[in-house]
C-alpha cells in the first residue's frame, strides 16, 4: 500500500475520533455526525456491500457504547449501502450535491435509528423526525463540506 491508498483511511480514521472526543464536548441539540461524514466519504469508495458491512460495524460500535438504544446497527448499514449504491451521483464535484448527500444520509440515519429505537413516541417522535433531526442534518452536512474542503488532497485517490 502506498501513502495516496492510506489517505482516504487515515481521513476516516480522524473523522471517527473527532465523533468521540469533539461531539461530546460540543454537546449541541443538533451536534455534527462525524462517523456519519466518515460512513459516506468511505462508501462512496466502495461496492454496497462492504459499505453495509462497514456501517454494520460502525453501528455496532455506536450502539455498544450506548445504554439502552440499538437501532445504529441497521440504520448505518442501510445508510452505507444506500451511499455506495448512489456513488455516482456523489463523485460530482459539486459541493451542492455533496451537502445534498451529507443531508440525507444524516436525515435517513435518524429516521431509521429513532423508529427502531422506539425509546421517543407521539408527537416528540414527529417533532424529533420534522424539526430536530433536518436541523442536525444541516449542521452535519456543513461539517462534512468542511471535512470536505480541508480533507480533499487526502481524500483524493487520483494521481497527481
């Protein structure tokens, strides 16, 4: 392996200790996903199925370190297929498209992880999913284009 394969695994290396050592400092309402943003700079540079494996794994993870909650394990491997999947869409380098993609995936993760945690019911659920969790997408999909505009010569895997 060289030093231009291990960027892109060095860049997600850093985005998933800054999720553990910086969002909790932060401790926002609508706090930025960082292993969200390392989920889709990754799965965009694989096959759907390893990124599910990878989300799988990174979900587990999440999940194990929460008291309570396990609903991170299917969401992030749905949300890591779905990013392989639309990969094409994604290698524009258009930050438009690149915060649109930010967002959903963000917006998706929520959903699927607050209806299978089952853990917020009602009409918090429907504020949660309708006003907090586009609100967190939209933080997190800023940090990723941040993530993006600093990252990008680590992050490129084309030559030189």
């Amino acid at each position: 392996m060289t030093w231009r394969s291990l960027r892109p695994i060095l860049a997600f290396i850093i985005l998933v200790v800054l999720h553990y050592t910086l969002r909790p400092v932060l401790e926002w309402r609508t706090s930025i996903d960082f292993l969200i943003i390392a989920l889709l700079l990754a799965a965009v540079r694989m096959r759907p199925g390893a990124a599910a494996v990878l989300g799988f794994a990174m979900g587990l993870v999440a999940d194990s370190l929460t008291v309570g909650a396990f609903g991170a394990t299917l969401a992030m491997t749905v949300v890591g297929f779905t990013a392989s999947w639309l990969r094409a869409v994604v290698f524009a380098e258009n930050l438009v498209l690149h915060a649109a993609f930010f967002f959903a995936g963000k917006w998706l993760f929520d959903i699927i992880f607050l209806l299978v945690e089952r853990r917020v019911k009602g009409l918090d659920l429907v504020f949660q999913l309708l006003i907090w969790s586009p609100l967190t997408a939209m933080v997190t999909a800023l940090a990723g284009l941040l993530v993006l505009i600093i990252m990008r010569p680590m992050l490129d895997t084309q030559p030189a």
